[in-house]
C-alpha cells in the first residue's frame, strides 16, 4: 500500500493526505473526541451521528455529491461499500476495471479537497464550498495533469494526456 501512495502522480499534500487516511492519522471529530481534543463526534457537514474516516470520505452526502460529480469508478455502487484501506488501495493504484489511465491523480485530489472543504467548516468555520465543485476539480486536475506531464517530459520523454475539453464538458454537462 505505502508503495502505491507514493507513487501515485501529483502534489505531495494529496499523496500526504492519502498517506494519513490510509493510516488512520486524519483528525475527524471522532477521532477528537477519542482524543479529548473535542466533545461532539458528528460530522460538521451533514449533523450525522459521528464523522469517522469513512463518512468524512464516502459516507457523508456532501463526499457523495462531489464523488458523483467526479464520476469515474464513483459512479459504481461498490465504490462506497467496500472496506475503506482496500477503496484507498484500489482507486491509488488505479486497479478498477471502471477507472481510466488518470483516475489515481483525480482520486487523490479529490480526496485532498474533500478533506480541505471539510477543515474549512471546522476550523475556518466556512461553510463555503464552489459552486461548481466538477468545473473546481477539473481546473485542478488539467493543471496538476499539465504540472505532471511536462515533469515526464522533462524526465521520461512522455507526452501529454488527453484532458482536452474537460472543463468545456463540465459546463455543458454540469452547468
């Protein structure tokens, strides 16, 4: 698993990130009540009974929208039941037959941003999220893709991906 983390393509905070989930090190409010950091496990977002990892993930409807708007592997029903170490494991390494050659870096980003959305509301205490999460995503996704290809280039002699109209797609599909 630890090899597949740090392999993954794209920004050091998302393989982190990653990293920290698979790990059980990120801070949910479970977490600070077990700690005694915090007197109240619900999910800021959406008031359920207690955020652990999965919910702050998968489970909370908020994680939900913005996985259905991502699309890809989210969109099959096994994508929010299996165990939360082999989901990590499998959408890291791209091992799902749904998942295109991109899918590791879209997945880690938006698994980065789902966690940095979720930090505003509890330490910022902003609830504030784009309006349009898919066009946010995309714009992160070609930059980063961008970031990465011409890091292959440089290194490998590999060309770009194919991530040409993405963000027109999003407003015509999503807006």
């Amino acid at each position: 698993m630890m090899r597949v983390i740090w392999r993954l393509p794209g920004p050091q905070r998302s393989r982190m990130f990653i990293w920290l989930a698979a790990h059980g090190r990120i801070l949910t409010n479970a977490c600070r009540v077990n700690r005694h950091m915090g007197d109240d496990p619900s999910c800021p977002r959406c008031s359920s009974s207690e955020e652990d990892l999965d919910h702050l993930l998968r489970s909370c409807p908020t994680s939900r929208f913005i996985w259905n708007q991502v699309g890809g592997p989210a969109r099959i029903s096994s994508f929010f039941e299996i165990p939360l170490i082999e989901w990590l494991e499998s959408n890291a390494s791209n091992s799902s037959p749904q998942a295109h050659s991109d899918w590791a870096l879209e997945f880690s980003i938006t698994c980065w941003w789902i966690g940095k959305w979720r930090n505003n509301v509890v330490c910022v205490r902003s609830a504030e999220m784009p309006n349009n999460v898919y066009e946010c995503l995309c714009k992160q996704f070609i930059s980063t893709k961008r970031a990465v290809d011409k890091y292959s280039i440089v290194r490998h002699g590999q060309g770009l991906g194919s991530w040409e109209g993405v963000i027109r797609g999003a407003r015509s599909n999503h807006g």
